[in-house]
C-alpha cells in the first residue's frame, strides 16, 4: 500500500481527501506544503517546463523571476512584521530563504538558485505531496482547490477562471530587472555601501553627477521599447514602474526612486553624488548583480546601449536582460473573500499574484492562508479568517474590501496595520507598538484556533 493510500492521523478530524493546488510559484508552493504538513494528501500541478511563461526560465519551485530580494526584514517595518508571522506560522518559504540568504543590508535577498532547489527538495520529499508536471485547463470546483498559477496564468486556464468568476478579470504590466556579472564591472568607479548602513558593502554603487544623470535619463526617454500587443497596452501597476516610464515623469523621478543617493556618500569624495544606481548581490559567490530597480521594457539592444552609460557599467556583462510581461490578477473585491475563497465557489480558493497582491512575500501570505483553508475544507471544517490586526488578516481583508472601480494590487503596508493605534509622532514607538500588537494578536488566534495547525508526525 503507497503512502497516498494509507490513512494519516487528523488530530480526532474527519480524514481529509484531497487538495489540488494549481502552480508551483511561491504561493503554490507554500500553499502545498501548509495542506500536507496539516495532513490532507496534495495534487500539485505544474506546467513548466513543458509549457513554459515568458518570464520563467526553469521548472522549479517557487523560481524567483524578478528581483531575488523579499524585502525589508526589520520586525518593525510593514514586511518585516510579514515575514515574523511567517516564520511564526513555520512558512516553508521563509524557512528557505533564511537558509539561502545573500547579504543585503536589511532585505532578506536570497540566492535564487538555492531557494528553489531548497524549496523543491522539501515538496518532492514530502511523501504527502504527488508532482504531476502539465498545464491545467479545467477547474473542479466540487473539491478544495487552490489556483496559484501567477501572473502569467496560461491563456486557456485563464479563461475558466474567467468563465467561473464573469468579466472581473484586471492586469498590469510588470517587469525583470537585468543581471550583470561582478567581474565586468569597473570597480574603479563604483563602491560598495548600504543606505544608512557604515561599513556593510551589501550593495554596490554607480555614482552619477548632474550631467551624467541628465544624459542617461534623456537617452532612456529616447530608447526604443520592446513591441507591446494592442490588449496589453496602457496599465502599469504604480508600484513597480518600468525605469524608462519614471524616467518620463519628471527629470527628478528616478532620483526620489530607485536613483536615489541619500545615505550614500561616495568614499572618495566624502560627498552624496547626484544619483546612484545600485547593484544587489544575487547569489551567495557575488559573482552576480541585478540592477535594483530598473525593471524594463526596453529592447535588449537598447537596454545594453543605454544602460552602459552609467558610470561603472561600460563594460557590463549581462547575463540577463530586463523583461516586460502581462501579469493577470483578478478585482478581488468583486469575487473574493477574506478567506481567499470565490464568492461563487467557496471550494476553490485563489493565492499569489492573481488575487491582487503584490510582492513575493505578500503572495508566499497568500499561499499559506490558502493552502490551510483548504486543508480545512478538505476536513469538513470552516475555512478562518485572521484579526486584522495582523499582516496575515490585514493582507487579504484590504484586497477584499477595496474599491472594485479602481482596484490596484497591494503591497503590505503598515497603513493596513494603523486601525486603533495612537497617533503619536514618534514613529518609532508607532512602528514599535504595531510590531507589538501584530505578534499578540497572531498568538491569540493561534491560541484560539490551535487544533487547526496540528502539524502531522514527521516523515523524516
């Protein structure tokens, strides 16, 4: 008798059946292993390779396809206090990316490769968890089932998802940064230094003065963009812009986004440059840096010719260039719960990108609290929502409760955080207090709701 026909202990709960998760990002994946590591037996499908995105580049697990940095990591900031919970709630994801950690200042930045096969040997080993490799074109709404297949869903699955949820399907276009090689670059201009950060060289620096800043913006502005399709043109999502469109939105932009100097004094002149482009590590040999915040859709000549202007990267070697997707995600207002289930068909359950948030943590979010209500659909049981006070509940109930006519995704946030916290000046203390009530409001849930995260004996 196989492992998936043996009956496995459900802490005095009726024996689960089954739980389909639908892609194998980081929200599937992690909704995977929260459904088994609760005992319900997972079907985990996944198209790649055989069928293949335009972002992707491999068939693994929870692939990293943009920056390989989850963000701030201080306990007092809005994804700091995210990741907490996280690791409270024992988020394999997190647990990985702890494990695969490259320097970064105060972002957890992991080496991409690392993490996924960290990942991978985690799913593959758990005897609970069945891989089947191939692309889904139907939905069985009459079991749990969490659909996970990103932002770049395949357009036939998109479809029945379409077809369950009507017309309230949105999208946005969001973009790769380039990588380069650590060996092609001129370390006699560029420096390493962390914003605020003496003594750490987590990141390194290309400075630019005003008239170098002024030509590569008016070079950028004039670079030919990548040929965009006619149902693709016009939206973009506020919160990662391509660098050519901050580029178009003022000559100053760039330098209060991803350009900007402050806290980065050059050591050799003592002073902040005009502008600084910088580089983050990208895997733990620092033989690789992407480009912090030049996601593009540019052409890959244009971006070489361009982006060699500046300072430090004359002779750059890339190893990949920036690219620019259609990323679907739904009006989440209209046909989700807070619980992360359709309106309509409470079984099937939706995680990551597609439900409207954005960031690699906030998706990992969704896919633990989707692949626990489905284990607990899968037991019979109702499917829970977390206090709000909590960036586990606050996350889901802002996407659910926004304004359907204008709906952006969402990043996690400390505004989300704020509702009945003293308004004081002192942010710190502000910040402190939210970190605070985060940590005791998780705790008391869990308190409440504890035999829903009996974990499963061992199989190790």
């Amino acid at each position: 008798m196989s492992e998936r026909d043996q009956c496995v202990p459900c802490s005095g709960f009726p024996c689960p059946g089954t739980v389909t998760v639908v892609g194998a990002g980081l929200a599937g994946s992690e909704a995977a292993f929260t459904a088994a590591k609760l005992g319900c037996h997972v079907d985990l499908w996944e198209m790649r390779p055989d069928v293949m995105t335009p972002a992707h580049h491999t068939g693994d697990p929870a692939e990293l396809v943009c920056s390989n940095s989850l963000g701030n990591d201080d306990p007092q900031k809005a994804a700091g206090i995210l990741k907490a919970e996280l690791r409270r709630v024992g988020s394999l994801l997190i647990q990985a990316a702890d494990a695969t950690r490259v320097p970064a200042g105060q972002a957890l930045a992991v080496d991409r490769k690392k993490f996924s096969q960290h990942v991978g040997r985690e799913l593959e080993g758990n005897p609970l968890i069945s891989w089947h490799k191939g692309e889904v074109t139907d939905i069985d709404t009459g079991k749990p089932t969490v659909l996970a297949t990103g932002p770049l869903t395949s357009n036939r699955l998109a479809q029945k998802i379409r077809e369950l949820i009507g017309d309230d399907f949105l999208y946005f276009f969001d973009a790769a940064s380039p990588i380069v090689t650590a060996e092609s670059l001129d370390l006699e201009i560029i420096y390493a230094a962390s914003r605020r950060m003496p003594g750490r060289d987590d990141y390194l620096n290309c400075p630019l003065d005003r008239d170098e800043y002024l030509r590569f913006r008016e070079e950028l502005i004039k670079a030919e963009p990548a040929p965009v399709k006619d149902f693709e043109r016009g939206r973009f999502y506020e919160g990662c812009l391509p660098i050519e469109e901050l580029a178009l939105r003022g000559v100053d932009t760039m330098r209060f986004g991803p350009l900007k100097p402050v806290g980065l004094p050059d050591p050799r002149t003592g002073r902040e440059p005009h502008a600084v482009v910088q580089l983050r590590r990208e895997d733990r040999e620092g033989s690789l840096y992407s480009m912090v915040g030049f996601q593009t859709r540019l052409k890959w000549g244009e971006q070489k010719r361009v982006f060699s202007m500046i300072p430090g990267l004359g002779g750059a070697g890339f190893v990949r260039y920036g690219v620019m997707h259609r990323n679907i995600y739904v009006n989440a207002p209209l046909c989700l719960r807070p619980t992360l289930q359709l309106k309509k068909f409470p079984n099937v359950l939706l995680a990551g990108q597609v439900t409207g948030v954005e960031g690699y943590v906030e998706c990992i979010a969704t896919g633990w609290l989707a692949g626990l209500n489905a284990s607990l659909i899968g037991k019979g049981m109702e499917p829970l929502e977390l206090p709000t006070e909590c960036a586990l509940g606050a996350l889901p109930a802002s996407i659910t409760a926004g304004n359907p006519k204008n709906f952006q995704p969402v990043n996690i946030n400390l505004g989300l955080l704020l509702a009945g916290v003293e308004k004081v000046k002192d942010k710190r203390r502000r910040n402190k207090e939210i970190s605070q009530r985060s940590a005791e409001s998780l705790e008391k849930f869990i308190a409440e709701n504890g035999k829903c995260f009996m974990q499963q004996p061992s199989w190790r």
